[in-house]
C-alpha cells in the first residue's frame, strides 16, 4: 500500500455556513442601512475567502501539501487569559520565521492615508476601519504571550528561542489599492495575495542560506 504524503497543512479552513446562513437572516429583518453595509460587506468577505482555487493563495495550499520547511493553519482562534486571537493564516518555518496573516476582501479597494488610517470603499463611498496592521500587532503579541505561557517555544542549550513574527495584511487581487507615497506610516505589510506569493512562494523549498543563528535554531 502506497503510504500518503506528509501534508504540511495543519489546519484547513472552517466552513463558515452557519456564518453565512445567520448572516442572511439578519439582512432579511428590519436593519439600518449602516448594519445592512456591514452584514454585505461580511458576507462577501466569507464568499471570496472560500474560494480558494479562485485566489493566488491556493498555490501556497498546494505547496504546503509537500514542503519539509513550513507548516500552514488556516482560522486559528486560541483563548489565551481571557483574550482571543483569531488569526486567519498562520505560517511557521522551521527557522521560527512565522507569518501572521490577516486576509481581507476589499471588494471595492482600500486606501491609506500618510497617518496610517483605513478607509475601505462601498459603492463609491469611504468608510473608516481600524487599521488591520494595528490590530495584527496586537494578535501577534497575544500570540508571542500565549505560546511563552504555554511554554511552547523550543530550547536550545537551556535558552528559550524567540520567533520572528512578520505581520502581513493580504487584500484580495483584484481590489484597488492605495498606498501613501509619503509619510512615516510603514504600510508595507499591506499587500494583495499574488505579492505575497510571489515574495514568498521561492522559500518554500529552499533550505536557506544559514548563518550562525540559523544553525542553532
């Protein structure tokens, strides 16, 4: 019998029908418009995150079906104190190089301004969001905590490693997207799905240049 290969993909994406379903059923009751834009805005963002074969993401799903070097969880949620996290793509490399990832779908595009807000587009209409690299720095230092309290990171020689988090924001490649030319807000984490790939699909089966410190982790 032909053993099945080792998948890399440790967690798959929820299904989120009975998001969906509850979701309609609220846009069937008596709502303002301003809860009716949001629940609209929900529902396409749960529509375009299931399609997976449709994103320049997917590629990524089929790599990590075989890489040796990184692991893939899709929609982690952990309850670390009280406090949740609710990540949408989490990669680890073998190195403790971990992308957190945070997807939107921006069916209308995005803009930010030189101070760093977010203002996402409805029907030709802005409308201000909290900024998603904010709140990605805060789901990565809920993570770092819960993965130290948990004692989850490895040892070498005694010494607890520290990862190397990279915050990473993905909006969907076909929405429009608008990025201060000036400024001192670092916006670069912001980025559609096919950058992403494109930047970080080549280490997928590299072993790495390792220096000193990559030997020892």
């Amino acid at each position: 019998m032909q053993k099945d290969k080792l998948s890399m993909i440790i967690k798959n994406k929820d299904d989120n029908q009975d998001n969906v379903d509850y979701l309609s059923d609220l846009l069937d009751r008596d709502i303002d418009d301003d809860m009716r834009r949001l629940i609209d805005r929900e529902l396409k963002n749960i529509d375009a995150n299931h399609k997976d074969k449709e994103m320049p993401l997917y590629p990524l799903d089929q790599a990590f079906k075989t890489t040796k070097n990184w692991a893939l969880i899709h929609d982690l949620r952990l309850d670390h104190g009280g406090d949740i996290i609710q990540i949408d793509h989490l990669v680890i490399g073998r190195m403790l190089d971990i992308y957190v990832i945070d997807s939107k779908n921006f069916s209308y595009g995005v803009a930010i301004s030189e101070g760093g807000d977010f203002n996402y587009f409805y029907e030709d209409s802005p409308h201000a969001i909290a900024s998603p690299i904010a709140i990605n720095e805060q789901n990565i230092s809920l993570l770092d905590r819960f993965l130290d309290a948990n004692d989850l990171l490895p040892r070498r020689l005694g010494i607890k490693l520290q990862p190397k988090y990279r915050n990473v924001v993905l909006i969907s490649s076909d929405a429009q997207l608008v990025k201060p030319k000036t400024g001192f807000y670092d916006c670069s984490a912001v980025m559609r799905f096919e950058k992403f790939v494109e930047r970080f699909g080549s280490q997928l089966n590299k072993e790495g240049e390792l220096d000193a410190a990559g030997l020892a982790r």
